[in-house]
C-alpha cells in the first residue's frame, strides 16, 4: 500500500475509533443519568455482548468483513502484512472476549445483593475514564501501527501477537492501579 493512502486510512481509523469509543462511553453516561440501572443488570449486559461478540468472531474465522468499510480495508491490509499472526490474533480475541463475558457474568451474580444504581458515580470519575480510556486506545493504536506499518518482510512481525498480548497485560494492570488510585485520591474522600 501507498505510504500516503495508508497514513490516511490510519489518520481515519484513529478519528472513527475515537469517536465510536466516544459516543459510547457519554451514551453510556446518559444511560445511567436517565435510568436506575443497576450494577448487577450492567454487568449481564455486558457479559451477554461480550459473549456474543465472541461467538460472532470464532463463526467469522478468517473473515476481514465490518459493518464498517473503513475497518474492512484495514483488516484486509493487516491480515496481507501479518499472515498467520493475523489468525492468531483474533483468535486470542474471541478467547479474551469468552473470558472477559464470563468475568462479566461472574460480577453480575456478585452484585446482586447490591441495591445502589450507578446515579451516585461522579461525573468527574466518567469524565476522567473517558479521557483514560481514549488515551488507551490511541496509544495502543500508534504502537501498533508503527510497528504493522514500519515492517518489510513478514519474519520481522513473528511472535507479534505474544508480544502485544504481554504488553497489553501489563498496561491494563497499570491502568487499574492508574483507576483505583484516582478513585481513592479524588472519588472516595
């Protein structure tokens, strides 16, 4: 691929995806402000869309198809460049996801004695989650696409998945400690 065309489609899969993170983390705001949704029924919603994302994604396989062109042409392009590192990926995605919906699952059956809804979280909190959040995800993206982008032969992205996996382990662990931190310091006072 062209190294101007590519730097546009990364340019426009930052904004997409800054803006669909975006729009639902404030529609989820709205969300609970408008409702009395509570920590338990949160939970197995999204334990039920995690685990359906997962059963999509292990039925896709291989597939680059989304329901959004954007993200198809970028799929196409990344499988072509990472070969079987590509497959691997996603299938640690759909395993992460099974996890994931079942942690979900787990923390709906252990919220269930809590009566409190989500209307006493602060909006400072959702504000700073929102800015955590998207500070993640654009940061995970530049690493990614430097080194997908920057590779020239396929040896050079071997163990890619692994190693993204490590690291994003380690960061998510920071980001929890990032979290709590900021909970206990500003929230709970």
């Amino acid at each position: 691929m062209e190294q101007a065309a590519l730097k546009k489609m990364r340019s426009k899969q930052i904004v997409v995806s800054n803006l669909i993170a975006g729009i639902i983390i404030v529609a989820f705001f709205i969300l609970i402000q408008m409702s009395d949704i509570r920590f338990t029924h949160f939970f197995l919603c999204l334990g039920i869309i995690m685990l359906f994302l997962s059963i999509y994604g292990f039925i896709k396989k291989g597939s680059t198809k989304s329901f959004i062109p954007l993200f198809e042409q970028i799929a196409i392009y990344e499988k072509e460049k990472l070969g079987e590192e590509w497959e691997k990926e996603k299938k640690a995605e759909n395993i992460s996801r099974v996890v994931l919906s079942g942690l979900m699952f787990l923390q709906s059956f252990s919220f269930q004695d809590v009566t409190n809804p989500f209307l006493n979280i602060q909006p400072m909190l959702l504000i700073f989650l929102l800015f955590v959040t998207l500070a993640l995800i654009n940061l995970s993206m530049l690493f990614r696409f430097r080194k997908i982008d920057r590779s020239t032969e396929e040896h050079e992205l071997k163990g890619f998945t692994k190693k993204t996996n490590m690291v994003s382990m380690v960061l998510g662990l920071l980001t929890a400690i990032v979290v709590f931190g900021f909970i206990v310091i500003f929230v709970l006072p």
